[in-house]
C-alpha cells in the first residue's frame, strides 16, 4: 500500500511538475541573469578562492562551500548516478548535466535571497534559508512552515536513511560487514559530530570533503586516461540515448527520451539541490566575502557545479567505460562492479571507504539543514534539538536495513514536494534577487569592492531582524 501511494506521487511530480517547473525556473532564472552561470564562471572561481575568510558571527563562505558539498556529495554522487543509468541508460547523464547547468543560475537566486533575509540567533549564529525569506519575503509565515516540515522529513529523516542504506549496501558487498553494527557505528560518529551544532559540523566539513572529493576526481581521471580511446564512443552514447537516436539504430534496450529525463533530472536534483531550498539554509550561516549577499550566490552556483558536472561525471565515466562490467545491479553495488573491473579488487574497497566518507558528512550536513528548520519552528528555542537528534539517528538505523528501492523512492517525493514549495516562492521574489545580484555586478564593472546598501530596498527595512538592515543603522557589526 504504501509503495504504490510513493509510486503514486513520485509520478505526479517527477513526471509531469518537476520535470517542468525545475526546467522552467531554470531557464526562466538564466535568462533574467544573462546567462551567469557562462558569463561569470570565472568570477565564481574567484569569488571561491577567496572564500575562507570567516566573519564574526558567520561562517566562512568556503565552510558554507563545504557544508552544502558534504550534503550533496554523497549517496547521490555514487549510487544515485548509478541507479540513473540502470533506470535509464546512458542517456540520463545527459540530462543531469542539463539540470545542473540550468540549476547554477537557480542556487545563485535562491542562496542570495537566503543571505539577503537571514537572521542572528540568540548565539549570535546566522540562521536562514527557504523558510525565512518565504516568511520575512512573502509574508506567508503558513509557506515557511510547511517548507520546514518538508525539508525536516526529507533531510533529517529521509535522506538520512538514503546515506545510510548507501554505506549499510557498499560495507556489506565489499567487507561482509552486518549492516546492524555498521548502522551502529554511524550513529555513534554522527551523533558526536551533530551534538557539537553547526559549527561542529562546519569543521569538519571543511577538512573532510575537499580530502575526499579530490581523491574521488583523481581517481576518476585514471579510470578515463586508461580508456581514453573509447571515451568519444561514450560520449557519443551518452548524447545519443539521450534523444532515443542509439536505441533506434542499435536495437539496444530500448529507454524512452521520457524515461532519460525523468530519471536523469530526479537523481540530479537529488545530487545538486538546485531549486530544492536546501543548500540555500546553509548559505544564509555565512559572513560572505566581498560582503554581500550575491557573493555567497556565486559561491553556492560552484557548489552545484562541482558536484553535478564534476563529480556526477566522474561516476558516470566509471561505470561506462566499464561496458558491461558494471552489469545491473542496484546502486552502489553497480559503482563498485564498475570501478574493480578497471583497477582490480582494490576498487570496490576504495568506492566503500569513498561512500563511509561521503555519506558520512552528507548525514551531519543533511542535519544541519534540519536543524535550521527545527530553530525556526521553534522561534529560534533549542529545547527540541536533542529529542530530533535521537529521531535522527533512529532514521540512519531503519535506513541501513530498509528496501533500497522504497528509500530511494521516499527521498524522490520528500525531495520533490519540498522543490515545489521553493520554486514558487522564489519564483515570486526573483525580482527582488535579480536586482541585488545585478547591484554586486555593477560594482564588479565599476572596479568597486561589493557592498551591500539597504537604503536602495526599502521593502527590507520592515523588518528589523534581518541581519543586513541592522547593520545598515549601524546596530549591529560583523
């Protein structure tokens, strides 16, 4: 009953809104910023290279950077990819590229709006996000909280149980190990990490995921410089499946052009959070530098980049350069099949240590989102974090030994309706961010460091929590 209810939904919105609301934003929000994610690329290196200057009551932008990498770069990267091509065919890879390019101008409006209306807890913590530019942008405090309870259900529960179900799935094929003891093992490291707050969790993001990504993309590029010579036939078939041109001419399994995109943009989606509001909760945490809000749209545009473009790829690369090494089996295990056949059985132990490292730092971030949120349903009281934690940590336990299939398909309409909310709302105030990215813009031209003046949106001056508007009256210095 439930299996067919989840089927139900995940059809609604993954074969007919999403497909195009997501497509739609994107295209819509590239537009409206004359094609950003081109035009400024380079900016956006830039603005990342210097990323690591923390502010005083803020993370830095390069532990923000690294946070919403942790939360990506995971059960999405590795397994997801997989599931997409066993799914349906080489063809979906190219529609996650898609959806990641158009989702770059997406993460820039929504991270920008999360820093333009965030808020100082009484920690002296930035506290922002999807819930808290619905509420202070649209006045509809009802949206923030039904964006709230989404999000919590699908990071802090949902998602969690993706991650752990990722590693339970790799620690089993490649070591034996009894998914119990490796579930147990994640809740005592997570709940270390969780139990310190978002600061605790930024550390040790900023010192585990550019590790661990590194190693994964080099890695990848050895798999791709031992194949080099099949990888314009991979290419090719990828582009081809794509629009249904290889089924047609090869009499391969047949895989519809429907089929390529649907699966293609959920798992990049799942993989890039562009458009879904949750990257945008971590965003609002920073003291961003140059010191306005569209630098931190930059920052969080190379984060969907990196992880979708990148790193997506590099999976991609190795399963199909594999050929049918990789075979069809679920997730992971495909990665695994895929990576031994091109460098030994070491392989499948590399893929298992990459998977403790990336999921593990996916559950603390995909935490740390859930946590925002649980502060702004509570009005900013923390008596509820640690009756969430044990819930959250009871989530990782049922995820290492639940149906990979039921998981995966939880996650896709959790992530799905929480997408839909985000898109509206920003949708609704993508004037508001267009015109403060154009103002960072401007100052770029002028050989100007960016700064951010209120005096020109009064709109925001109505509310004297916003961080920004406070500083503006000289109340309040970072």
């Amino acid at each position: 009953m439930l299996e067919t209810i989840v089927n139900f939904m995940n059809d609604l919105l993954w074969g007919k809104l999403l497909v195009y609301g997501l497509v739609g934003a994107g295209l819509f929000f590239t537009i409206r910023l004359g094609f950003i994610q081109l035009t400024h690329f380079g900016h956006g290196l830039k603005v990342l290279s210097k990323s690591r200057q923390p502010g005083k009551h803020g993370l830095s932008s390069f532990q923000v950077f690294c946070t919403s990498m942790a939360a990506r770069v995971g059960a999405g990267n590795m397994a997801g990819v997989a599931v997409a091509i066993g799914m349906a065919g080489p063809g979906a890879v190219f529609w996650m590229w898609a959806i990641a390019v158009l989702g770059m101008a997406t993460a820039m409006i929504e991270s920008t709006l999360a820093q333009v209306y965030k808020v100082k807890d009484d920690d002296g913590q930035y506290r922002g996000g999807p819930a808290y530019y619905m509420e202070k942008g649209l006045g509809q405090r009802w949206m923030g909280i039904l964006f709230s309870i989404l999000l919590i259900i699908c990071f802090g529960l949902v998602f969690n149980a993706v991650q752990a179900n990722t590693i339970s799935g790799a620690m089993t094929a490649v070591f034996d190990f009894n998914p119990i003891a490796v579930a147990v093992a994640i809740c005592v490291l997570s709940g270390f990490v969780i139990m310190g707050g978002l600061k605790k969790v930024a550390r040790v993001s900023e010192l585990v995921v550019p590790f661990m990504a590194l190693i994964y993309i080099g890695i990848a590029l050895v798999v791709v410089l031992m194949n080099i010579s099949e990888l314009p036939a991979v290419f090719m078939l990828v582009i081809n499946s794509a629009f249904g041109w290889h089924e047609a001419a090869g009499g391969a399994v047949a895989y519809s052009i429907a089929q390529a995109m649907q699966a293609g943009i959920a798992r990049g989606l799942f993989s890039n959070e562009a458009g879904m509001g949750s990257a945008a909760n971590i965003a609002a945490s920073a003291s961003p530098n140059p010191n306005h809000p569209a630098s931190q749209g930059y920052v969080q545009m190379m984060g969907v980049f990196f992880d979708t473009i990148v790193i997506c790829t590099a999976t991609a690369a190795i399963i199909l350069l594999s050929g049918d090494a990789a075979g069809s089996g679920d997730g992971i295990q495909m990665t695994i099949a895929a990576l031994t056949s091109h460098v030994g059985t070491w392989g499948g132990a590399f893929i298992a240590f990459a998977i403790l490292l990336f999921c593990f730092t996916s559950i603390i971030a995909n935490y740390s989102y859930a946590e925002t949120n649980v502060m702004f349903l509570s009005g900013n009281s923390k008596k509820a974090l640690p009756v969430f934690r044990i819930v959250v940590l009871g989530m990782v336990l049922f995820g290492a030994l639940a149906k990979i299939n039921l998981v995966w398909n939880l996650a896709d309409v959790s992530m799905g309706l929480m997408a839909l909310v985000n898109i509206i709302a920003i949708t609704l105030l993508s004037g508001l961010a267009v015109r403060v990215i154009n103002d960072y813009r401007a100052q770029v031209k002028a050989g100007q460091e960016p700064k951010f003046d209120t005096k020109d949106y009064p709109q925001l001056h109505q509310d004297d929590e916003l961080v920004w508007t406070q500083k503006s009256k000289g109340t309040f210095v970072d």
